[in-house]
C-alpha cells in the first residue's frame, strides 16, 4: 500500500468513526428513574375528648327572717306641777307715833364774798415769730419795654423777664410787675417784685382749654412810676410754634 493511499484510508477510517458516534450520541437512551425513599407514616392523633364542666350548684342563702320592731308603749302625759301659791302682800306698817320734836330751821348765811379766781396763765411762746417787712416800692422811673419774646408751654401761663438801668445795664430790685385779663376767671391782677438780679415770674394760671383766647395786659407799677403796657392773647395749644403761653418782657429803667 502506497503511501497516499494509507493516508486515504486512515481519513475514511476517521470519517467512519465520526459518523458511528454520531448516530449512537443521537439514540435515545431510555431513563431508569431514581426510587425516591420510603416516607415514613405520620401517626394519626386522636384527639382525647375534654368532659364538661359541671355547672356549680348554688348553694342555699339563709335568709334572715324579718323580726319587727316592737312598737314603744304609750308616752306618759305630762303633769304640771302645781303653781305655788301666791304670798299675801305684807299690809303698811303703822309708823309708831313719837314725841320728839321738829328742829328748828338752820338759820339763812350771812353774804360770804365769792373767791377770787385763779388767773389762767396765758400761752406765750417763748420764740418770737419775726415778722418780715414789707418789700419796698417799685424804684420811681420811666420804664420802658425793651424787648418781647414769646414761648411754648404745656403746663403754665406766665410771664417772665428782668428789668435793668439803662444808664449801666445793672438789675433794679422791688420793681412789681402786675398783669390783668380781659375775661372772668383771669382777670387778676397777678403780680410779682424783681430780685437782686433783676428777674421776675408772674404765675397766671395752669394751661386750661378755658383760657385759650383771653388777652392779658403786663405793666409796672408804684408810686412815682411812668411806664408803658404791653398785650398779647393766650392759646391752649401748646404744640403750635405761634401759640403764646410764657410772655417774656424786659425793661429798662430811665430817670423821670
């Protein structure tokens, strides 16, 4: 066998092999099942029957027997006592006659002067009350106003200010100040005196709504006095910037 054709026939050799696993791979082949294990048997329970309950017998109540109340006998009557009896009134007894006889009067008292009685001591203290004196007049001069402001004031109508010499701008003291109202209830007058520094405050009123609307006049006066007045009206409202409740005045103090 030559060469070539070994190889052919090892060739058909393997082809033919390949066929014959072929075919028997595709038979089928019958299955033997696998016997599954005996299971054991569960045992049948009976259940055992529960007896029934037996039912209490009530047991017997003695019930007490009503025994009744024995009715009270009958309640003796009151007897009264006996009043005691009245005791006889005793009967006047006769005053038994005497002779004695009758004093005489006392004779009348002769007039005896009636005491003198005791003075009562009159209370003085031992502390003198010193009695202050008067102001001095307002000095006599020519006043004259030298300037007017006014303010705001919610509590108060007033009148403030000073009065000086012209010749050496130094304050007057004693100088009264009067003011007057044109209506009933601050008609017045209301016055003041200066200090040593010159400066005076007349208090008119607490600011009511019935002052709003009266006009006051402020001058100066006393004896041996020239001077000029001046007016202005008062309003309640004391938020508004051109209301008047404190007029300030000041003066100057010429020679006559």
């Amino acid at each position: 066998m030559t060469k070539i054709n070994r190889k052919r026939w090892l060739v058909a050799l393997t082809v033919l092999i390949v066929a014959t696993l072929a075919c028997a791979t595709n038979t089928p082949v019958a299955q033997i099942a696998t016997p599954r294990p005996t299971r054991t048997p569960i045992s049948t329970f009976t259940p055992t029957p529960i007896p029934p309950t037996p039912t209490p017998r009530p047991t017997d109540t003695n019930t007490p027997i009503f025994t009744p109340t024995p009715i009270p006998t009958d309640t003796p009557v009151f007897t009264a006592t006996p009043l005691p009896s009245a005791t006889p009134v005793p009967t006047d007894t006769p005053v038994p006659a005497t002779n004695t006889p009758i004093p005489p009067a006392a004779p009348p008292p002769t007039n005896t002067p009636a005491p003198t009685p005791t003075p009562v001591p009159v209370a003085n203290s031992v502390v003198a009350t010193p009695t202050n004196p008067p102001d001095p007049d307002t000095p006599p001069g020519d006043y004259k106003l030298d300037n007017e402001e006014f303010d705001n004031n919610c509590a108060h109508v007033a009148a403030i200010g000073r009065v000086i010499n012209r010749s050496g701008d130094d304050p007057v003291q004693y100088v009264t100040i009067e003011v007057t109202g044109d209506e009933d209830g601050f008609k017045g007058p209301y016055t003041a005196k200066t200090d040593k520094d010159g400066y005076y405050t007349v208090v008119i009123s607490v600011l009511t709504e019935e002052i709003d609307g009266v006009e006051f006049k402020a001058k100066i006066i006393g004896p041996n006095v020239k001077t000029e007045s001046y007016k202005w009206e008062v309003s309640d409202d004391c938020h508004d910037g051109d209301a008047i409740q404190i007029m300030e005045l000041e003066w100057e103090r010429r020679d006559l």
